[in-house]
C-alpha cells in the first residue's frame, strides 16, 4: 500500500540522468541549459528523490530545457541540437 502523509504543488523535478557532479550531501549538482541553441552550466540545489525525478529547489525555472542525455560530453557555450522526446 502507499501512504499520502503530505502533498506539495509546484514541484520542479528534471530526470536524475540530467545531473552532473551531484553532491547528495550537500545537495549540490550541475545541469546543462539549453538556450537558443547554445547549452549553460548551471549549478543548481537539489531536493527530494522520486524515483528517476529529482526536485530541484532552486537555480532552474520552470520551462527552462535541460540537457538530459549525453552532458557529460558538454562544456560550458557548447552548440546543441535540441530533439523532442522519442513518441513525442
């Protein structure tokens, strides 16, 4: 069974696999994101761990893309490309 102790609106939450040098102690992590045509590092504070979701607390906007696969290949004023999601 599952048990709803509490409910949260607004929540930001990007996939964990967007997240670069995460420090699950501090809370820390960086992403990439993609503005025009040109990918951001950004560090950014993370917060509750749901599933493959991680909240983010602060440092990203909602609607802002990030980059979720393949940022480890990224630095910092790199050109993308963004693609839709597969099925999408």
């Amino acid at each position: 069974g599952l048990i709803l102790t509490g409910k949260r609106s607004n929540v930001l939450q990007i996939p964990r696999s967007a997240l670069l040098n995460w420090d699950v102690t501090r809370n820390v992590a960086a992403v990439f994101v993609v503005s025009s045509d040109t990918a951001r590092r950004r560090e950014v504070l993370t917060g509750i761990v749901s599933g493959e979701l991680v909240e983010i607390t602060s440092g990203l906007a909602a609607g802002e893309n990030v980059v979720t696969s393949g940022a480890f290949n990224l630095r910092d004023a790199d050109r993308v490309r963004v693609v839709p999601p597969k099925g999408a």
